[in-house]
C-alpha cells in the first residue's frame, strides 16, 4: 500500500502489495500512540475483510451445489474463488478484478436451476462482485473501478444470450439490470470516498508543510533581527573606539610619533570594520527599517518596560540590581537580558494576564543569572485556550537564540505553583568604569 511520510496508509491508483502492507507499516513508521492505533485499525480492516470473505464461501458453496446442482468441484471452486478475489481485489484490485470475473463467466455453463432460482448468477455471486466493484473504487484509480463495473455487466448480458441453456428469460434480464444499478451507484460512491479521503491527506500535508515553512520563517526573521542589534551595539562600540583613537594626540600631549601611528593603525581598522558592518547591514535591513537605527536598549530601559507592563495588567515590582556590577555588563548583554525580560513579560500579558511577576538579577562570578518568575492567573487557562490556533510562536525559541549568540543558555518551565519560570544565565563582559561609550 502507497503511504504517505508519517506512515500513514493511503489510496491511489500505484497500490501495493496488502499482503506486506502491517509488516511495512511497522517497520517504516516509529513508535507513538497514534501509530498504535492506526496499526489496531488496519488490522481490523483487513480481518473485517477475511470475515466476510468466509461468510461468502460458506453461503455460497451450499447454495451452489443445492439450488443450482452444481457438482462439488464447480460448486465449491467457484465459491472459492469468487469469494478469495474479494480480498485479493483488497491486495490487488487489478489482478483481484479480472480473478472475479471467471466465476462469473462459469457459474451460467455448470449450473441447472431449480424452481425460480436467480439467474444468470446467484445472489451470493452479484452480492459478491457488487463488494468486488466497492473495493476496488476504494483501493485504486476510478478507472479501475468502472472497468470492473463494465466488464461485471457486460458477462451478465452476454450470459443471458449465450450461456443460459434455456435461452434468456425476462427475470434473468432483470437481475442484471438491477444488479448493474445498484453496483454502479455503490462503484461511484466508493470512488468518491476515495477521492475525498485523498483530499483531506494532501490537505492536511499541505497545512503541516504550511506552518513548517511559517515556522522557518519567523525563526529566520526572528535570527535576523538579532543580527541588526547586535549590530547596532557592535557599532557604538566601535564608534567610540574611532573617537577615541582619533582624537587621542590632542587629548595627551607629548605622544610618540610611533604611539601616534599606533592610533592612527587602530583608528584605521576601525573605520574599515565600521565600513564592512554597515554593508552587512544593509542586506538585513528592509526599506522601513530606518527607525531602528537609534541605540538598543539595555538596563536603563527596564522601568519603561515594567511600567508598559503594568499597564497591560501584570503586578510587577522594579527588579533589585544591588547585585549586579552594571559597569562590568556588556552592552550586547544588556540587550540580550532586556530582550529576555521584555519576551518573558510579554507571554505573561498573553497568558497569564493579572498575574504577579517577579524579576531578579543576580551577579555569579562571570555569569549575569536573571529570571522573571509568574503566579498562575485564573483568566491565564482560559487566554491559553483562546489563543490556541495553527501559529507557531517563537518567542521562547528567540530567548534561547539571543543567549546562545552570546555564549548563555535560558531553561523555561513551569513551577510547581501552577506558574511559569524564566531562567537565563549569560556571561559578563569586562568594561571599564570610565569607558566613555558606556551608556
């Protein structure tokens, strides 16, 4: 049976061996719940299908050999037959098709009815191929499907004209009219369940593959614009490095001409690295990103942060920093650790609205350790419902980008009190308490 990636099986015109298709399931899709289930139900179908097919041979062997004197070896061969090409026709609708058709063509040349009994077939035989004809508009191509109907009506007819002994009658005539309505309407029925089980497959392919390529993209929007700020703070940084290295002959006099080239050196290679940042940022940046292009925000912008939050309904106190040695915090780290306080803030307005936020900051050795900790909200279960939808955020997925830019990790998981936990540990950059460029 053609499956699709997850392992799932599916129909079309390319089906394969059924005799193989529970060992290549097992074998070709991992382990979960979901595959348990659908590997229980395939095996349901196809013991379904062996059910039925016993319960033809058994009605239809007696049947033949009583109502319609068959001798054994016809009677019960033909019933063998037709009711073993049922599941074939499961397996192999092609090969399973053409099988069911001999019996048919047969049946009429060996049988001698007695009384009334239908002809140019017996019930069991027109139900029989009426569920031949289902299975294959279910299992393959309509093509498939309408030929078996075509082919299943046109040894009814020629029957009534050539392989009766006792000529046509109009019962028989009948028969085949009522049975090639109602195999044709099931046919047409089975062949359009088929087509609609195999639109709803590369529709829900098509939605997985959807929110994948939404995902990739907002990862990739969301990496680009790290890289935009993380370089506007390079960029100040080497500003200033410009600045001073420059101006340093007229701010200490009595330099050394080779001292003097040295800054010349310094303040040189920091104009071409300034030049070569500023190309790469003009293929990160799009036409109305003009307006990022003020200084990123570090510590000194947290109150605003806090303050916007409040607004928004979260009870947040102004974080202690009686821990933190400000001046030995990089810049790019300022703005990773305000990025992670402002994402964190944010999923608690969406989430948890009303809640109580708890930010702390802490100074480890070389490590800045901070987390931004929320109580369970009651209206924060309902919100999380509501805003369960086909996007993928990424926002936690950005948290941990920043941090691992800079060499830092963030571990989120919910606490124990029914809330959520933010915990980021970045490294510390050395900066010199009179470094001028230092906001």
């Amino acid at each position: 049976m053609p499956k699709d990636k997850g392992g799932q099986v599916t129909t079309g015109a390319g089906t394969r061996s059924g005799g193989h298709a529970l060992e290549t399931f097992v074998a070709q899709t991992p382990f979960s719940t979901v595959n348990l289930w659908r590997m229980k139900k395939l095996s349901w179908v196809w013991l379904a299908t062996a059910a039925v097919c016993i319960a033809l041979l058994a009605v239809g062997a007696p049947l033949n050999m009583s109502l319609y004197q068959m001798v054994l070896p016809f009677g019960l061969g033909m019933a063998i037959l037709h009711s073993a090409s049922l599941g074939l026709t499961a397996a192999r609708p092609v090969a399973g098709v053409l099988v069911s058709l001999i019996p048919l063509m047969i049946m009429p040349l060996v049988s001698n009815p007695v009384g009334a009994a239908p002809m140019p077939f017996s019930v069991v035989a027109m139900v029989t191929q009426v569920l031949v004809v289902c299975v294959a508009g279910l299992r393959s191509h309509w093509m498939v499907a309408a030929a078996a109907w075509l082919m299943s009506v046109g040894v009814g007819v020629t029957a009534n004209y050539l392989a009766m002994p006792e000529g046509q009658s109009q019962g028989a005539q009948i028969n085949v009219v009522i049975f090639a309505a109602v195999s044709g309407g099931l046919m047409v029925a089975a062949v359009v369940a088929q087509q609609w089980q195999h639109l709803r497959t590369e529709l829900a392919a098509e939605r997985t593959l959807s929110a994948d390529e939404q995902s990739r993209r907002r990862l990739a929007e969301e990496r680009t614009r790290i890289a935009r700020e993380l370089h506007d703070v390079v960029a100040h940084g080497m500003s200033v490095v410009v600045v001073q290295a420059t101006t340093a002959a007229y701010r200490h006099a009595g330099l050394s001409d080779e001292l003097k080239q040295e800054f010349d050196d310094i303040a040189a290679n920091s104009r071409r690295a300034m030049t070569e940042m500023r190309s790469m940022l003009g293929s990160l940046r799009s036409a109305g990103d003009g307006r990022e292009m003020g200084p990123q925000p570090g510590f000194n912008d947290l109150p605003g942060l806090l303050s916007s939050a409040r607004t928004a309904g979260v009870q947040v106190d102004e974080p202690d920093l009686s821990g933190v040695d400000l001046d030995r915090v990089g810049e790019v780290i300022a703005l990773t650790a305000y990025r992670i306080v402002q994402e964190a803030l944010s999923n608690v307005i969406r989430h948890a609205p009303g809640a109580e936020v708890a930010i702390t900051f802490n100074s480890n050795g070389e490590r800045l350790e901070l987390s931004v900790v929320n109580t369970p909200s009651a209206v924060g279960a309902v919100m999380a419902q509501l805003d369960r939808g086909s996007h993928v955020g990424q926002g936690l997925m950005g948290m941990r980008e920043r941090a691992a830019i800079v060499g830092g990790s963030v571990f989120c998981t919910p606490t124990p009190q029914g809330g959520f936990s933010v915990v980021a540990t970045l490294p510390l950059i050395a900066a010199n308490k009179t470094n001028p460029g230092k906001r």
